[in-house]
C-alpha cells in the first residue's frame, strides 16, 4: 500500500472578542453584546472550494449557560447546510464553556465558496438570548481547501 501526500492549502484565524466591534444586536436589553465584527486582519482570500471549521474555544464564563456561536458576513454553500433555528445565520458552535460539562459539536464544517473576506462577524447568545456582559471568548477557526478527492465523493 502506497501513500501519496497531498499538500492542504489552510489558513488560521484567531478571533477574540475584545478585539471586535460589539454591539447589543438580539441580545436581551441590558445583558450585554452579541455581535462581534473583526475587522483587523487582511483580507482573507478562499480561491477553491473550503471547509471553516472551529477548532479551538475559550472563555472566561463559569455559568451553565449553553452559548451559541453564529457566523454572519461571509458567504456559504447553502444548499450543504441545515439550520432548524430560521435563522439565516449559520452555527458553527454551541458549548457551555463552565468547566464542568461540554456540549461542542465536532466536527462542524461550513462549507465556502471562493471569496475575499475583509471582515467576520460573530453572533454569540445564550439560550435565554443573553449576550455576553463582560465576558471574554476566543475561537481559533482553520479554513481548508477542499481536495479534489473529496469533491467528487
């Protein structure tokens, strides 16, 4: 048996939400921000087909809230994706970050058409649709390039 390696083309991304733009967006009043936009990195360019997938998360939150991560500003293939909230925005994590307990969806992966990405905007709620007071996250995002051996099956 043989083994040819394929070179993957990847990019990573780090993304901590003190530094984006927030702002309240659907949060409930007076519980903090939800949206999260990251401007300062370049521009990022996808020339084939990827997959976006969260590989790292943090926070600094200790309660048994169940959070919900939704990626907005970035275009996806729509027809591979399935989100039972109606909301147009897709979810790339939900996870209690308490340290006693983990609900992570592994091994989600948005699939991405080419494009240049200038900005990324987070939407991050609770259950109760609280956003975060105060509170820090982090998430570590890869995009892979879709091999072509993976594109036909």
């Amino acid at each position: 048996m043989s083994y040819l390696y394929q070179k993957k083309a990847y990019k990573k991304i780090i993304l901590n939400t003190n530094d984006a733009i927030a702002s309240v967006g659907k949060a409930n009043s007076a519980t903090g921000n939800s949206e999260f936009v990251f401007y300062n990195f370049n521009t990022i360019t996808i020339k084939e087909p990827s997959y976006l997938k969260v590989i790292g998360a943090s926070a600094d939150i200790s309660t048994n809230s169940v959070w919900t991560i939704k990626l907005d500003n970035v275009s996806y293939n729509e027809t591979s994706y399935y989100n039972s909230d109606a909301d147009g925005s897709p979810t790339i994590l939900t996870r209690c970050f308490n340290g006693k307990s983990s609900l992570m969806l592994d091994n989600i992966a948005l699939e991405l058409p080419p494009q240049d990405m200038s900005d990324i905007k987070l939407i991050i709620l609770d259950e109760a649709g609280n956003g975060l007071y105060g509170a820090k996250m982090m998430f570590e995002l890869c995009i892979e390039d879709i091999g072509e051996d993976k594109m036909s099956t």
